[in-house]
C-alpha cells in the first residue's frame, strides 16, 4: 500500500487565506492605512478583526465584517490588558 504525504495546508485553506490577504489589501486602501479603533497610522504591526467571530456565525472573508486594527486596539478589542 502506497502512503502519501500528508498536506501541511487543506486546499480549501490555502484559497481562503488568499482570500483574506486581498481583503486585507483592500481593508488597508479604504481605511488609507489608518487604525480602524484610535485613527494612528498602521504599520507593521496591524491584524484583521473579526466583528463578529466566526463561532458566531462571521465571515472571515466579509469586507463589511473586518476591519484593520493596530496590535494594541486589537488587543483591547479582544479585552486583554495593554499599556501604551
């Protein structure tokens, strides 16, 4: 019996990750590389939010459900402590 290998990433995964990073793109020219929480500039620390979470029912790849945030807002968005 022949085995073959095991894919470190499922097709369906590795569409929809492209599929999030070109709304990412697109979430960063509509934003004009502004924090979508305090309004400062993003930089190479910025995540996609999720506004409503996909155990909720969201869509990871939704333009009207994801916004770009700075580490620290998104941080605060998920209610973890930061200092600035």
């Amino acid at each position: 019996m022949k085995r073959s290998r095991i894919k470190p990433i499922s097709d369906k995964r590795r569409v929809q990750l492209v599929k999030e990073k070109e709304l990412t793109a697109k979430l960063l020219v509509k934003q004009k590389g502004l924090c979508a929480g305090c309004g400062r500039p993003l930089g190479w620390a910025s995540a996609k939010h999720e506004i409503k979470f996909r155990s909720r029912g969201g869509d990871p790849t939704d333009e009207n459900n994801c916004e770009l945030l700075c580490v620290y807002c998104h941080m605060k968005a998920h209610g973890i402590r930061v200092k600035e």
